[in-house]
C-alpha cells in the first residue's frame, strides 16, 4: 500500500530542508512511502535541493519521490496548491504535509495498521494539528481542499469536516506522531497576494469554513474544475 506525503512549497526551503531527515527516517520504517515535492514557483533553491541532496539522501532507500513545478501564478494560494500536490501522487493514501511538519516514530506504520483495520481517513486529536491521512477516492468525493481558502486559515478543518459528513470510517491518532518545527509566522505567510498576518488571513477565510457548516457541504469546489494547473 503506497503512502503519498505531499508538500506544496513556495519560497520555504530552509523549512523543508530541516524537516526532509525526519521524513525519511519515519517513511524507512515503513515502506512504501511517496514524497511528493510541489514548486509552487519557489524562488529560494528548492529545485536544487530536492533533486541534489533529498535524492541523494534516499537513492536506493525504496523511497519514491516525485518532484513537480508549477510556475503559472505569482503567490501562493494554500488550497490550490494542497490540491495540485495531491493529484500529483500516486499513493492509495495521501497525506497533506507543511514543509515546517514532519511525522516520527512508527507514523506510517500506525496509519497501516489503520487501513488494514478499515479505516479510510485519519487525523490527530487536536484539531489545530490537524493532518489528514485521506484515502484518495475518499479525498475525490469531497472535492479535496475548498480553493476559496486562498490564505492561512481553517482550511484543514473544513476539510475535516466535510470528510466526517461521508460517514466514512475515521481513526484519531495521537498528537506526538507529528511534529511542526517552529517557524517564524512571518515566513508562513510571506508568500500571499494579501499581507496580513496569521490572524488576520484567518478570518478572511472562516466565512468560507462557516459557510460549508451551515450549509452542511461535502464536496467542494462544484462550480469549477480544482487542483488545476492554470
């Protein structure tokens, strides 16, 4: 069963770069395990070191990796680029992760034993931590991330949430299998069309969460085509 990470990164390269020895050390635990490494059109070296030192670091490891660019928009927008990272695995599970996050301990190993016992979509307890391991038929039928959520904010709960109204079976992990290594909120959220910071992108964008609960919304994106590379 073929797990797939996927990291959008625009312009975060140190972060991943501190994170990438984690990764690997956690997916080597439990293979097989796909990083998907998305260029949002990164301007800060990110070609370089993807495809020099993390293809160095897991050459004959088992580990697959599958670096992608996309170049066609100036800034970065959260949900576009969570959902361009996605389509872009190949993995029968797909995981979503920050370039700042990394999983430790037996995290894929967990999540395993979680599919094997039928469950088709987890996240940790705490919903501020949120990563969704997502079965990716499952991630399909509800649209994949809402790409209203241009900017910082609850774009991970409302995806939550619209999973927990499929009926699909759900597991809760425990928080310490996640790890966010601490980064400045100015560099997360340096990349946007909109300045502002992590507070103020976030309740530009809860109207949108607000909107799916009270409407009671499981898929997303209806309207129009996500996940595009336009």
């Amino acid at each position: 069963m073929l797990i797939s990470t996927c990291t959008p990164v625009m312009n975060r390269t140190e972060d991943l770069r501190r994170s990438m020895p984690y990764r690997i050390e956690a997916a080597l635990k439990s293979l097989p395990v796909e990083f998907v490494i998305l260029n949002y059109n990164s301007q800060d070296g990110l070609r370089e070191y993807v495809l020099g030192e993390v293809l160095g670091m897991i050459r004959d490891t088992g580990i697959r990796l599958n670096y992608v660019e996309f170049s066609r928009r100036k800034y970065y927008h959260q949900a576009h680029a969570y959902n361009l990272s996605v389509k872009s695995s190949h993995g029968e599970y797909v995981i979503v992760l920050q370039a700042d996050t990394h999983p430790v301990g037996d995290y894929f190993g967990v999540l395993r034993q979680a599919i094997q016992d039928g469950y088709e979509w987890m996240e940790p307890e705490f919903v501020n931590r949120s990563v969704v391991c997502c079965k990716r038929e499952v991630f399909y039928e509800v649209g994949g991330f809402d790409e209203r959520f241009e900017f910082y904010g609850p774009e991970d709960r409302d995806l939550s949430a619209r999973l927990g109204r499929t009926g699909r079976k759900k597991m809760t992990l425990p928080n310490d299998l996640l790890v966010s290594i601490p980064t400045p909120d100015k560099n997360k959220v340096a990349n946007y069309r909109i300045k502002g910071n992590k507070t103020q992108l976030s309740r530009k964008m809860y109207p949108y969460y607000q909107d799916n609960n009270d409407r009671g919304i499981v898929r997303a994106n209806e309207e129009k085509g996500w996940g595009e590379w336009i």
